[in-house]
C-alpha cells in the first residue's frame, strides 16, 4: 500500500495502547495568513483587466501562496509544493475546506461550496466552431498530502458563457481515497467561443466523521484537492497527451540529514548531518527517453549574499515517468562570522532543451538557522493529538540530537487551531527527560505551570519558556522533550508529513513509553528545543558524534586545522578540493595542519589510518 494512502483513525483506548493519538485535517492555514500580513492582495476589477488570449498555460511553479492575479480573478486556492504527492510540476492549488483568510469554512453534515479558482476573461471570440477545436486539459488529485475528501465532498469544474450570464458544470469528480494525479482532456463547447469566456474549479467540502471522532479539540476537515498542469489551446489532443515538458517536482529535501534546521550556533559542530548529495525528482511529462539532460545547483548566503555554482552533471534516462536521482553536492553549511542567525538558499535545477518550458526547471528551499533543533519544514499538513478516556496525564516525548552542549532555554511547539477555538483552553505542562538507550529515562524538569495552545492571531509556533530558576545545561548526546497534558481532550499539534520522524515520537498513557509505529502516517510533530539565549553556556566542550574515530575542528577554519583520534594511530592526513585534485600539505604532525595558505573553498580532508583505514570529513576553509 502507497504509505501517502493511510489514513489514522482514533479507536477505543481499550482496543489498543496505540489507539490514543491519531492525526487529523488543520483548521486554519499559517501559510496564507502569514504571506496575506506581509503582502496584503489588491485584486484589480474585472471591468479593468484585459482579457487572455489563447494558449492559457498554468503549472503554479512561478506562484507563491496565492494564484497569480495575471490569470485568475480570486485567491481561494492555496498555492504551494507541500500538499501534493508527485505532481506533474513544482507547485499545485490546493483546493479544500480554508478560505483566503486562512481560516476554516462554516461546515456543517452537508456538503458547502468552499473554494474556488477562477480564470480571468479569455477571448475566444477569434475562434469558430466546427471549423476550430479548442481543449482543455489539467490534472487533479485527491487527498495528495492532506484530508482525503469523502464520496459526498467534490470536485467541479465549471463554465462561463457571457452572452447568458450563467455558468455551468462540465466536469466533476468524487473520490474517498488519495489518487495520483489523474489528467483531464476535454473539449470546450463552441457556444462557449465567446469574448470572455471564463471557467473555475470548485469543491464542496462537509464535515468529517473522523474528526467528530477526534472530539470538539480535532473538529476539523481539509478536503484536500490539487490541480496542475492547466493547459487551453487549439492543438492537437496529442500535445495535451504527450508534453514536451521534463520537470521537477519537489523543491530540495533532507539537506541536513534528519534535520530541517538546528541552532546557529551549534552549526559547526553538526557537519556530520550535512548531506553531500542533492536529491532531483523530476516528472518525464512528454514518456519518452530523456538525452542528455543536466543537473546543477546553488547555495547562497542570504547574509552576506557569497553563491557557490556547482559542476553540471548529464546522463541519459530511460522512459519512467518519475525519476529519482542525488547528485553530489559540494556545500555543507557553516558559520562563518558572529552573526547570531543565518539563512541559505538552495536551488537545484534540471538542464533541459531550449524549446521546454523553464520555470518548472528550478526549485529551491531556504534554511533558517536560529536558536532551535527542528526536523519539520514550518507547515502543517495534519495535526496531532491524544485523547480518549484515561488519557489526562498521558505524556508525549520527541527525541532529538544534540550536537554542542548548551543551555535548553524554551520548547516552541505550533498548535493548531480547532473550531470555535475549543484547544486553546486545554492544558498541559512542558517536559524535559534524559536519554534511556533511545526511550525517555529520568524526568530532567517538568514546568511548574500549565501552559495551553491560546494563540495569538498570526502567531506560528508559540515560544514555552522553561522556568528562569531551573538551569537545564544539556550535556548529553540525546534530550527529550514533550508535555504532560491535563486533558482527555485532543491538543492538536501541528503534524508535519513531508519527513518522516515517527521512530523518534513516544507516548505514555499507562505508565509504559511506546512508539506509535504504524498507527501514525509517516511525519514531523511540530515542536523544537530551543538553546542559548540568555545566558547562553559558553566555552563546554563540543559533543562528538558518539561513532566518531577522528574528529577534525574548528570548522570553518582559516588556520590551523586541528585532528583529534581517540585510540588511535593517524598515519597520514591527505587534502583534496570538489573537483578531486590532491592539494599539497606541508610535512609534519599529523595532529595538526595549517591551512593559512590555502584558498577559501571545499575540502575533503581524508586521514588515512592505521591499517589503512580510511576516515574522511568535509571541512570549509574560509578567509
């Protein structure tokens, strides 16, 4: 079974210990209310905007957040490349049960018209039918990443004929399950050959069973659909069958190994998650074999604005439709200065034929490095809950690795929200354990205080400071955190699935810690420890990876390179760039190697061991 195609439903606690916590739809979208405070949208008056000509073309790669007001006249749709499972191209619309406000639909037992993502006026009126043949072409998807709609919820789409002022349904669709994304070919009826002519999709969304289940704290449903590849011409259906289009369709992933972000701070002493390889998955839209086709990169520093372009890498595919490929990649992240946050831009990007379209051939992600360990990517696809009878003081672990000792300062955690507000009254208090080989051990600090999800509106993650008297200086390797709840109530965490962290969550509902396992979808609780600070612990020894033989620092380095092996005979020290020549290092202690000399860059540093064993560490040298 596709792992995307599970669905977690609550049971009765009795049936299971693993029944308590369960995933559900979110009842609000951050997303849109965050980018809507920052770019307040000012759609211009149908009667101002001129009307389209053929060919219309839309793949939502060059959209953030809301549609492109150029072509579309509302701002319902959500635009992103989040929700999706394997789209045809980066970006979809997301079409469910939240409007432009980012807030959830009055829903009720019958299926409401929620959504909607209409076109501007096209002039068609150039066009005569039978003598010219227009089509329209699209792909849709149910559920993808979010709520599955149920049989009663769909999808339309609809017509506009200006000449009657009525619109009228062409197409719809009801599904219950997560498709793949499916295409529609249709074509239009000439009575619609008209100036300004104008079509829409919309989805009736309902309330859902499963999360009257869930209690008043899980009231909630998405109804997700995505739609992609919008296309309206007068070609041949064989361009809208075959398209000559290849194109990425996730932006880059796992850069820093499980890791989405860690502090700042810590950054140089987390190397060893640094990923040398960049991930493509990119969709093979026009079915055959692909010649020649290159892939690159960049990573810049929003700071101070340095990009290193990395080597182009071609090779030839064979006809599959979604092809998966990592590709090495030469630029681990590190502090280089005494900023006190950073930012890192990631695009990778696919070398196509100059007749293909371009826009879907770049992706990119920014890093933010602040003061917080965090493996999910901000947004919330589901949320998180325990509840049932019994489950007041059910407790909740994350576990999380920790790469510099330092001060745990805070916990912040995204809730979401839940209809009429119903959450943010509910009640529990923040926890703090050691490490039990991979299980919580002793309870390091339990807040004095009970703290709720009340939120503030705009807020993201709310900040949970851990109390000034307690001095809680991380040392070990491993730390969880979590709550203690007050409640039988679901919380709703905001729950993250485009990573999979579930091996890493534990719950406590009877005295015994448990993984939920196969109970959860693949995914991210929404919560990170927070460090430093106030009084930010200076000067403790870095923590090394527990596996680690040798361990190389400072870096960054500009000078001299210090090489540390515990136990063990280090015979000699080699040094070579990305593109794999050796550089020549002075003769001398092993210990110890001054790069004063060499240029800023990448570096490969390999020490050679006793035995011949090979250890090696990517290091940067900047000056």
């Amino acid at each position: 079974m596709n792992r995307i195609s599970i669905i977690s439903f609550i049971l009765l606690l009795a049936c299971s210990r693993l029944a308590a916590q369960s995933l559900q739809g979110i009842q609000e979208n951050i997303v849109v209310k965050q980018f809507l405070a920052k770019h307040p949208v000012r759609l211009k008056s149908a009667t101002g905007n001129p009307l389209l000509n053929l060919p219309f073309f839309e793949d939502f790669s060059g959209a953030t957040v809301v549609p492109d007001p150029g072509k579309w006249a509302d701002q319902h749709a959500f635009i992103n490349d989040s929700y999706a499972f394997e789209p045809p191209s980066i970006g979809v619309a997301t079409l469910d049960a939240i409007d432009e406000h980012g807030d959830v639909y009055a829903l009720n037992d019958l299926p409401t018209s929620s959504d909607t993502l209409t076109s501007r006026g096209i002039n068609l009126s150039a066009f005569t039918w039978p003598a010219d043949t227009i089509r329209m072409s699209f792909f849709y998807q149910s559920g993808g990443k979010g709520e599955v709609p149920e049989l009663k919820d769909s999808l339309l789409l609809e017509f506009y004929s200006p000449a009657n002022d009525h619109w009228k349904r062409i197409w719809f669709a009801c599904e219950d399950t997560v498709t793949p994304f499916q295409q529609v070919i249709l074509e239009v009826p000439g009575l619609y050959y008209q100036n300004g002519f104008v079509f829409r999709f919309r989805n009736y969304t309902s309330l859902s069973a499963r999360s009257v289940t869930g209690g008043e704290g899980a009231v909630s449903n998405a109804d997700c659909w995505n739609i992609d590849y919008i296309m309206v011409n007068k070609l041949p259906v064989s361009t809208h069958e075959f398209i000559h289009d290849i194109a990425l369709i996730e932006p880059p992933r796992y850069l820093l190994d499980f890791y989405e972000s860690v502090p700042w701070l810590h950054l140089n002493d987390a190397q060893s998650i640094t990923r040398n390889y960049l991930r493509y998955v990119f969709r093979n839209l026009q079915k055959n074999d692909i010649a020649n086709l290159g892939r690159s990169y960049y990573a810049r520093n929003l700071g101070n604005g340095y990009t290193e372009y990395a080597e182009e890498f071609y090779d030839n595919f064979v006809a599959e439709e979604i092809i998966r490929r990592n590709d090495p990649f030469f630029s681990p992240f590190a502090r280089y200065d005494e900023s006190e946050e950073g930012n890192v831009e990631v695009g990778g990007f696919l070398i196509t034929p100059e007749y293909q379209y371009k826009q879907n051939d770049t992706a990119k992600v920014i890093l933010h490095f602040k003061d917080y360990y965090a493996y999910d990517d901000g947004t919330p696809e589901r949320g998180f809950g325990i509840s049932g009878p019994s489950t007041s003081g059910a407790l909740l672990a994350y576990r999380f690795r920790i790469y510099k000792a330092d001060t745990l300062r805070a916990v912040d955690m995204f809730f979401n929200k839940a209809r009429n507000h119903y959450n943010e009254t509910l009640n529990f208090q923040l926890c703090v354990w050691k490490d039990d080989n991979g299980i919580p051990g002793e309870l390091l600090y339990i807040s004095p205080e009970e703290f709720s999800p009340a939120m503030e509106e705009g807020l993201t993650f709310k900040r949970y400071a851990i109390n000034q008297d307690t001095n809680l200086l991380v040392t070990d390797t491993v730390v969880f955190v979590g709550w203690k709840q007050a409640t039988e109530d679901w919380l709703n965490l905001g729950y993250d699935v485009n990573r999979d962290n579930v091996s890493r969550t534990f719950v406590n509902t009877s005295g015994e810690w448990f993984n939920p396992g196969n109970s959860l979808i693949p995914g991210s609780l929404m919560i990170r420890p927070v460090f430093g600070s106030k009084a930010v612990i200076t000067g403790e020894p870095d923590i090394p990876e527990t596996n680690s033989a040798v361990v190389m620092f400072p870096n960054p380095v500009s000078g001299m390179l210090y090489i540390k092996a515990t136990g063990r005979r280090i015979n000699k020290v080699l040094l070579y760039d990305v593109t794999g020549r050796m550089v020549p290092l002075p003769h001398g202690n092993v210990e110890f190697i001054d790069l004063s000399g060499v240029p800023s860059g990448i570096y490969q540093v390999v020490a050679v061991m006793e035995q011949d064993e090979i250890i090696s560490q990517k290091i940067v040298v900047y000056h």
